[in-house]
C-alpha cells in the first residue's frame, strides 16, 4: 500500500488511537492488501472527546458505555445508577481510553 495513503489515514483519524499504537498500525497498514482499503475508509470510529462529554453529562445512566458498544456494562450503570456515583467518577478517568481501545478492537478486526 502506498505510504503516503496510510500517513493521510493516520493523520485524519490518529485521534481515535493511544499515541503508542499508531506506529504498529501504520505498519501494518503498509503491509495491507490494497483490497481491504476501501473497507478500512468505511470505518466509523468513536470520539473519545464526544464519549468523554457524554460521560460527563449522562454517564450515571450509562449511556457512554451504550455508545461504545459496551451494553452490558451500560445496563449495569443505568440499574445502579453509575454505581451511586462512584462507577460515574472512575468513568470521567477511564472512558477516552476505553474508547481507543475499541475504535483499535475494530480496525484490528479488519486487518486480520
């Protein structure tokens, strides 16, 4: 794959990974067979900064854990109410990376 498709991949949606993984996805997007590009290009990644806002405003009634594909957790915070606030809070922190981790869960679903 050419190099300078795979860069401008990066730059666009390098917000939607840990730092750290970018350069093990570059790579592994380098070795890629040009037909699985236009399926990569389709992806829908999740904001960690929109879940993080959505955390903020709704997360005792766990919706951020809905938005991320995370159903059962969002159930368990909505009967609980975020864990009487405790789970809530622990979410404020863990949410982003939770969110690149799925959005990584995803591209790396594709690349096998």
């Amino acid at each position: 794959m050419e190099a300078q498709k795979v860069d401008m991949f990066l730059m666009s949606n390098g917000k939607f990974f840990e730092t750290h993984q970018l350069a093990p996805i570059r790579d592994r997007l380098l070795q890629l067979d040009e037909s699985k590009w236009p399926i990569i290009q389709t992806l829908q990644f999740k904001d960690p900064t929109t879940i993080l806002i959505v955390s903020l405003l709704a997360g005792s009634l766990g919706i951020d854990r809905f938005l991320i594909g995370d159903t059962g957790l969002g159930v368990g915070k909505l009967i609980t109410c975020g864990g009487l606030g405790v789970w809530t809070i622990i979410d404020w922190f863990m949410i982003m990376g939770n969110t690149r981790e799925k959005n990584m869960n995803a591209l790396m679903q594709v690349l096998m």
